[in-house]
RNA sequence: GGCGCCAUAGCCAAGUGGUAAGGCGAAGGUCUGCAAAAUCUUUAUUCCCCAGUUCAAAUCUGGGUGGCGCCUCCA
C-alpha cells in the first residue's frame, strides 16, 4: 500500500516497523463541545485507513486522544459552571454517541490528556535535562533553537519561520517560536503538582506523552487535519525527538479541510455544523459517504446539494444489494457460462478496489468500482447466475463495504404484524380490491414502514 | 515576505505520457391499478490560457490567469 507521506511530500511504500503490526496515532478532539463536520473528516477517513489496514491483516493498535485540558475547555467550563472535568465527562460521551452513528469504530485506546499529567512531567524533565527545554519563570518551555531538525515536517528553516512569525510579546520565551510545556498555575484555572510548581500540560506536549506512553517512541503513522502539520505537529515532533533521541514518526497523514459554502468555516461568521445538528436532518452514514466519495487530501466543500447527491449515491448502492436478494430469492436455475462470467466481474470488482485503496485511500474510485458492479447486477437476468454465486457477491460487496464502513444498514426482519398487514394487502392486490389494498398501505406506513410495489412482489423498508 | 495546494461536463469527482472512469442532475424510454420507487439510453472531439518537449500531453517543462491553505488556537 501506498501512503502520501507529509514529511517527504510524496507517495511511498508503507512498510510498518513491526511485521504485522501497525501503530497509529490520530489527533482527537478538543471535548468542550460538540463536534463538527470537519472534526468529523479525520475521523472517518482515518477509520477507513484502520479498517482497511485491519482487512489486509495487520493488527492495528489506533490511539486516539482526548483533549479534556486547555483554554476553550477551561472557558467553557467557567461559563457553564462545572468544573473542567465535568465538561469532558460530558462531552466525551457525546462524542461517542455522534461517532458510533457515522460508524466511527472505537479506537484500541482513547487516553484522556487529564488521565496522563504524569507522563507529561516526566516528558518535560527529560527534555530539561537534555538541554531541550527551559524554566521561565513559573512555566517551561521547548527551546526550538536547541533542536536542530526544527522545521523539518513543515519544510521551513527556523529563520523564515521566525520572520513569518506573528507578534508574539511574551518576555518569558528566548525565542518567540518556543512554545510552552507546562503553564504555571492561574487563579480559577485547574492545576497539578510539579518540579516548577501548580500549573498544567501545553497542548502539543500531551500528544507527545500519549503516543509514546501506548504505541511507543517510534510509531508507524500519525495522523490529523491539515492545520495542525504547523505547529502542532512539527512540535510534537520536536518535543518527542528531543526527548528519545529517536524518530518519532514514519508516515504523517493529514486530510484536507470541509469548506462550507465555498467559504471556511468559522465560528464568527456561523457558518459551521455539528455533527448533532446534521443528525436531526440526515442519517448520518449519507454523511460519511459525503466524505469518502472525494479524496481524503483535497479540500471538500459543504453544501446542502451536495449531501443530497450523496444520498442519492448511497441509495444506488444499496439498491444494487436489493437486487442481488431479488436475484437470490427467485434463483431456481443458472447459466454456467454466464456464472463464470459474472465470478470474474466479482474478482475484478475486489481487484479494482484493492488498487483503489492501496493507493493512498482512493476512496472515490474504490467506490467507482462498486458502483461499476452494481451496475452489471442490474444488467443481470433471472436465472442465469447461481445462488452461491449470488450471495458469494453479496458478502463481497459487503465486505467492502465494511472498510468504508458504509451500507451498514443491513437485512432486518420485519414484525409480524406487519408480515401480516403485508399478505393480506398482497391478496387484496390479487383480488384487484385496490380500496383495501390502499388502505392496508396507509396503515402499514402508519406503522413507519414504506412500500414499493415491484415486478416480484412488495418491498418493504423501515421508515 | 516564506512554505505549499488546486483548476476536468449543469453539480460532484477519478484519471499523472497512449487517445476523457464513476456518481448526482437533466431529457427520453421501460415497468406500473394508483402512488412511490427502480431500471435503461443519451448527456465533455475535450481537461483555465499561452508556448515548449514528444510519434503521442488532461497528464511532463516554462510562462500567465484564477482560487485556496499554512506561517496564531484551529480537523
């Protein structure tokens, strides 16, 4: 497989340092609210990259962290008057309730930074001793000029960095791109006990602990949003590396941004969803379709019109599985030749699909190829292909679809009311009593099922 | 100022040297008690523009134009 590497800029190899084993690491959320769609991107897109690792049969060990202490978590905390921990109790189980329904599997491990201030300590003396890192006053910080690969991910040499470099007024810092390990204690603000004092982690350090705490000094792949390459990366990166002495990090991915309306989202123009909110209008598997049906790197703009594109793409699919089940209940005899013809379509649609994959998550084209197999099961006449067959491409496409972790609504059994509602409204169509039969319908819709009336008889589908 | 990305039909989107995938939409057809749905066919002589390399370019090179991201918290 081949993976688009940040650092280097190009597609390489992937080769993963244990045989058989992949670890990853992928930025979490910040948990002081809700997350939005494109909080949502790397989520998915990454969980592709898991559940796809996972199906070429590696073991996949996927940490993904949680924010629970820094400035929006403290803020948001004091407004609503809990404490700090509260507010991620909360969120965190609000995060799960959103990423199950976009088909997010859990991660091997979800630390929370809270849980991990230890780590983080040890980290920070580590680096003081190595002469990597600083005391100023009641905070520590990284010393970027004292780690010589600084800039390296981000392809910036220190100097244009610094020229680039905002206005950054704190006396407190030898130079303004150094950033901070550990904050010193603030009125009102949570705080830990340390070698400098009370106080609490910077952001970038507690991925740093993390990552090496659960996967190691060295991890395959690490993984996150585009805006966070620089700084949070690079010094993530710089922090680790000055600590173990060792490469941090082989392959680095980063998805593209969701623009909304051709225009990023921001809060101050309110131009941002929440996951939640889009849960009230959509299903939310149309959603994580939405986001696999272009690249996990370009830039992916958010319109109405476009989800509805989506579904109606997703429902394609699905109607494809229809009539495989079609094609499965009325098989009572096949054509050899045709079987074998239709064998090979299945082999090609998993060959094509693995191409797609493997080469840097193309997901729009892995899903091109099912689309390309659903069309020749439309084609397909009664009879012609055998049963085995027919549920052997069944489960295939199934089971690529569980690596996209889309068609994931799958056979459900209808109650027998309904199966009975059903029969009779079928003898009323037989019987031409179509003011019945319309009535039967009403009532099963009622009962928050829909009906289709095909060729081979009703289909009926939860509401 | 520095670093980097992108430009393919009405919309979305693959394709990175061999003669334009796929989806949505639209138009027309089929099916149909009604309704709804589904399905089929058609839908880019051409890939932002100009030059160059090549037998061959959407793909490579140079130059334009237009859009975007990062350099500050940010998925």
């Amino acid at each position: 497989m081949k993976i688009y590497n940040s650092k280097t800029r190009q597609k390489e190899e992937f080769i993963p340092i244990n045989n058989g084993v992949v670890n990853i690491y992928s930025c979490g959320p910040t948990v002081y609210n809700y997350f939005h769609i494109g909080n949502a991107r790397p989520f998915i897109v990454f969980d592709v990259l898991r559940r796809y690792l996972e199906k070429l049969g590696y073991k996949v060990n996927f940490v993904q962290n949680f924010t629970d202490i820094d400035d929006k978590m403290i803020k948001r905390a004091n407004e609503e008057g809990i404490s700090v921990k509260e507010l991620g109790d909360r969120f965190i189980n609000e995060y799960f309730i959103d990423a199950d329904a976009l088909g997010i599997m859990r991660a091997t491990k979800h630390p929370r930074a809270t849980e991990h201030i230890g780590d983080m300590i040890k980290l920070i003396v580590k680096l003081i001793n190595n002469g990597a890192a600083y005391q100023s006053g009641n905070d520590v910080y990284f010393s970027v000029k004292d780690f010589p690969n600084y800039g390296c991910l981000c392809g910036q040499n220190l100097d244009d960095l610094e020229s680039g470099a905002r206005i950054d007024i704190d006396s407190n810092k030898r130079n303004p791109l150094d950033f901070v390990l550990w904050k010193g204690h603030k009125e009102g603000e949570p705080g830990w006990n340390s070698p400098w004092g009370m106080g609490r982690p910077g952001w970038h350090l507690e991925c740093s602990a993390m990552a090496i705490k659960y996967l190691g000094e060295t991890i395959d792949i690490h993984c996150g949003g585009k805006d966070l390459l620089f700084p949070h990366h690079e010094n993530e990166t710089a922090q680790s590396e000055a600590a173990t002495g060792k490469p941090f990090v082989h392959y680095w991915m980063h998805n593209g941004f969701i623009n909304i309306n051709n225009e990023k989202m921001s809060k101050s123009s309110g131009n941002f969803f929440t996951i939640r909110d889009l849960s009230k209008k959509y299903d939310l598997e149309v959603i994580r379709m939405f986001m696999l049906l272009s690249h996990y790197r370009s830039p992916l703009n958010y319109s109405p019109e476009l989800i509805d594109q989506a579904s109606s793409s997703l429902n394609r699919l699905y109607n494809s599985i229809s009539q495989l089940n079609i094609l499965i209940d009325n098989s009572t005899s096949f054509d050899s030749e045709m079987d074998n013809n239709f064998k090979t379509v299945v082999e090609k649609l998993k060959d094509s699909f693995k191409d797609s994959m493997d080469d840097d998550l193309n997901t729009a084209d892995a899903i091109a190829a099912m689309f390309d197999f659903a069309k020749y099961v439309f084609s397909v006449k009664e009879n012609t292909i055998s049963r085995n067959t027919l549920i052997y491409a069944k489960e295939t496409m199934y089971d690529l679809a569980d690596v996209l972790g889309i068609l994931r609504k799958r056979e459900e059994s209808i109650p027998d009311q309904i199966q009975d509602l059903l029969d009779k409204r079928q003898e009323a169509r037989l019987n031409k009593d179509f003011k019945l039969s319309d009535k039967l319908r009403n009532e099963i819709e009622s009962l928050g099922f829909t009906i289709e009336d095909t060729k081979l008889g009703q289909k009926v589908k939860r509401k």
